[in-house]
C-alpha cells in the first residue's frame, strides 16, 4: 500500500483525525457503546462532547488502548498508526495549556 504523505500535523489536523475516528466508531457499534461506557456519555450527549478538547483526546486514548482497532481505523484512514498517538499528545498538551 502507497501512502500519500501526510502533511505536518497541527491542532486542527489532530481534532480532525479525531472526529475522524469518532466517526470511525460511529460505524461500529459495539465499539462506540465500549468507548461511551468507558467514558460515562450516552448516545444522547455524545454531539455536546465531541466539541471538548478532553473528549477528542480520549477518543485518541481509546485507539491507542487497543492496537488490534488502532490498526484497522489507520488502515482506514490510511495513516500511519503512530500518527494518532501524536495527535493525542497535541490535544492533550493543548488542553493543559
């Protein structure tokens, strides 16, 4: 597989990769309802969520907690696994800022 190269990432492209794999669980159920009791929404809050910055991070957490999915979802994607976690650390980072 060729993989086009992937610009420098920023904020705007982690929170974009993150909605991306929130999207990605979206498309698999039994995923999203692990990821929203892990953690602790419901479908119903799961919108007013997606615009904190803690909750786009944990969406890059639950990837990297499971290799197997983190995996799937770059293939997908077709990124570079290792690019999700730095995504994390710059949601994270620029959370506790």
């Amino acid at each position: 597989m060729v993989r086009q190269k992937e610009p420098q990432l920023d904020i705007e492209g982690a929170e974009r990769l993150a909605i991306e794999g929130l999207a990605f669980l979206a498309s698999e159920p039994e995923e999203l309802g692990r990821f929203l009791a892990l953690v602790g929404l419901g479908p119903e809050t799961l919108r007013d969520a997606a615009n904190d910055p803690g909750f786009l991070t944990a969406v890059l957490e639950y990837f990297l907690e499971n290799e197997a999915l983190l995996l799937v979802f770059a293939a997908r994607a077709n990124i570079r696994p290792t690019l999700i976690a730095a995504a994390r650390y710059l949601l994270d980072r620029d959370f506790h800022e």
